[in-house]
C-alpha cells in the first residue's frame, strides 16, 4: 500500500465541501511538495463500504450536447463492483478550464470521496487513452460558449439518460477555492 504525502489544499474550499450537502462533488487545486495538481472530490449519499472502495476507483469524462460550441462536461467516478456517480459542469468558466488545463498539463489526477468515515483518497495517471481523448477534449472546452440557461437545460435531461448517482456540482465559481498563494487560504491534510 502507498501513502499519499501531506496535501495542501484551500481552507475555505474545504470548510464549503464540508458543510455542503451529500451528493456533491467538485473540483479544484491541491499542492503536493510546493507544485500545483488537480483534482476531484466526491461527496456521496451514503457510506461506501470499504469492500468496495478497497478495489479503487475509474473516472472518465465526456462532452455532452448536440452543439459543439455548447458542451457540458460530465465526469464520471466508478466504483468498481458498486455504483457509478456522475456530475456535470458547465465548460463555459476560466476556473474549469485552468484546472483541467492543469490536470492535462501534469498527467495526474487526484479523487477524494469523502463520506462518513473520512477521507478516502486515489491518485491516478492521465496518460495514453485518457490522455488523449483529455487534450482532444479541452480544445473544445477552451472555445465553448454554453450559457448558463443552455447548461440547465442539458442537466435536466441528464437523469434518464444516465443511470446511477448524480452529484450537484459545486464550489465552482469562486476562485478564492483555489487560492494557494497566501499562507492563510492553506490547509493540509496529513495521511493518517
């Protein structure tokens, strides 16, 4: 088993995730040894019993939408054997596209579920596959001019298209989530 070293991430981000409801999930920056990385974290419903979570995890994404300058992201997180929880954005936001820019940029993801017993937390390699269908991805992403009424509209027709467990995207809006430049904004969370 490998142990994750100590991770910087934005206080207020986590007080928000925190506080927020289950069923949800968000992206953002963390810090590992002074250098910035992406991730995801997903707050589930209910407790996922370690059986489980044991087996890992899959996530994927996908462009959604019939108009190619009017996607919406989804992203999906497997857990093997279990559920499938899927969320959706809206790509038509600068704070979307610099993380995933930096998820690209790094070839790395990290994934959290936080649920009641904690923290559990996956760091996987975008590479091959995902790698390039993640770059081919983001040159449409960086030109999409959804609209907020056009993303709604898309997320409403999303439940009897896909099966599983859909999470309210949140803290994606406010930059203050992602700032790591001031001393104050940190908070680290230390493996157990």
């Amino acid at each position: 088993m490998q142990f994750l070293s100590p991770l910087t991430f934005n206080k207020f981000f986590i007080s928000e995730f925190i506080a927020a409801d289950h069923s949800s999930a968000a992206i953002g920056i963390l810090e590992e040894f002074g250098v910035q990385r992406g991730f995801i974290a997903m707050k589930p419903e209910a407790l996922i019993p370690d059986e489980f979570t044991q087996a890992g995890l899959s996530f994927g994404h996908q462009l959604l939408g019939d108009n190619p300058k009017s996607p919406m992201i989804r992203f999906t997180i497997k857990i093997y054997n279990y559920k499938e929880y899927h969320f959706f954005i809206n790509p038509n936001n600068d704070l979307v596209r610099k993380i995933l820019h930096l998820i690209n940029d790094t070839g790395e993801i990290f994934q959290f579920i936080f649920n009641e017993t904690g923290l559990l937390a996956f760091r996987d390699k975008v590479d091959g596959d995902s790698k390039y269908w993640f770059n081919r991805n983001l040159k449409t992403i960086d030109k999409a001019e959804t609209t907020e009424e056009e993303y709604r509209k898309m997320l409403g027709a999303t439940n009897k298209q896909f099966k599983g467990v859909h999470l309210d995207w949140i803290c994606g809006y406010n930059y203050k989530f992602i700032d790591l430049s001031n001393e104050e904004y940190k908070y680290e969370l230390k493996p157990a």
